[in-house]
C-alpha cells in the first residue's frame, strides 16, 4: 500500500494531467481517481474538493519548477550555461503545462483563490531574485557588464525565455518537439555583455 504522502503525489500528478486535457470545468474528480488508480472517495481523504485539489497542484507544479532550478543553477558554471539551463527548464516546463497555464489566463482568474494569485506572485519574485543572482554573479566574474542595471536585467532574461517559448509551442505548434534554446541564450549573453 503507497504511504499517504506517495498517494497525495499520485493524485498531483494525476491531476496534472486530467486538468490539462480536459480544463477544469470537465475534469471531474472520478477522472483523475482513474488516472491515479485509487477510488474516488481516496481522493478526498486528501482534497476536500475539485477547487482544492486545482489550487494544491498548481501549487505543486509552481514549488517543484522552482526548487528544481533552483537546485539545478546552484552548481558552479559559466552564465551561459546557466542561462541554457535555465532556458532549456522552462522550456520543458512551459511544454508540459501550456494548457494549465492557458486554462488560469483564460478563466478571467476565477479559479484561483487571492491566496494562490498571492502565492504565484511570490514565487515569480523567488524567480526574479534567482535570476538577478545570476547576473550579479555574471558582473563579478566579468561575464556581464558592470553598468548594467540587474533588476532589469533580470526582468528582460526571464521575459524573453519565457515569450521565446510560449512563441515557438503556439506559431509552430512545437508541444513535443524540442526547442532548441541556444539563439536565445546567443541573443541574452550578447546583450549583458
């Protein structure tokens, strides 16, 4: 038998996956049981409701994208190769949930509490400080220029990975395929240096 925390993740992942195929209005709770492989009446041993379940993984998928670069850009590299990391995790993640994140945006914000628009804004903060540490990192080892501003900088690196993605899946209808991400890191290394 899976230990309650494995089974709780069970049903995230689950959830992950009926919600992006079918939104949230279709996706039933019975839905992503069956993808889960536990009965229903498990799922609410866990969640109280579809709502709950919506916001607890939308919660999951924000904490588990953000931990992982965070671990991942920890190690020593150039900011190159932090930047194609960077990139290339984004990327997969943009792939991954493009509808969950089209779903949100698309709703007028009427499926996520205060709370969660408050929690997502932190963790975009999280996002800002990591990166500007990036840069910061970049000036004292000479790879970036010393005048340049670094919130800024910071704000223009994540905007253009990001809409470097969301461009490429949407026009080119690219969700399984790889983008590659080095004319992007080209363009960002040749404007902070």
């Amino acid at each position: 038998m899976a230990e309650p925390k494995d089974r709780k993740m069970d049903i995230l992942q689950a959830a992950i996956k009926v919600f992006s195929e079918k939104g949230f209005h279709e996706a039933t709770i019975e839905d992503i049981a069956a993808e889960a492989k536990i009965a229903k009446g498990t799922t609410y041993l866990y969640f109280s409701s579809k709502n709950e379940l919506f916001e607890e993984m939308i919660r999951y998928s924000i904490t588990q994208y953000h931990d992982n670069i965070i671990e991942k850009l920890s190690c020593e590299m150039s900011l190159k190769n932090k930047l194609l990391l960077l990139a290339e995790l984004h990327g997969r993640f943009i792939a991954e949930r493009i509808d969950l994140a089209q779903m949100i945006i698309n709703s007028q914000s009427t499926l996520v509490s205060k709370q969660m628009k408050y929690m997502m804004l932190e963790q975009k903060e999280r996002m800002y400080t990591l990166v500007g540490k990036i840069i910061e990192d970049g000036i004292t080892k000479g790879e970036v220029r010393a005048d340049i501003d670094k919130e800024i900088a910071a704000l223009s690196v994540i905007g253009t990975i990001n809409d470097y993605y969301i461009r490429k899946i949407f026009n080119k209808n690219n969700r399984k395929q790889h983008i590659e991400p080095m004319p992007v890191v080209d363009f960002l290394i040749k404007a902070l240096s």
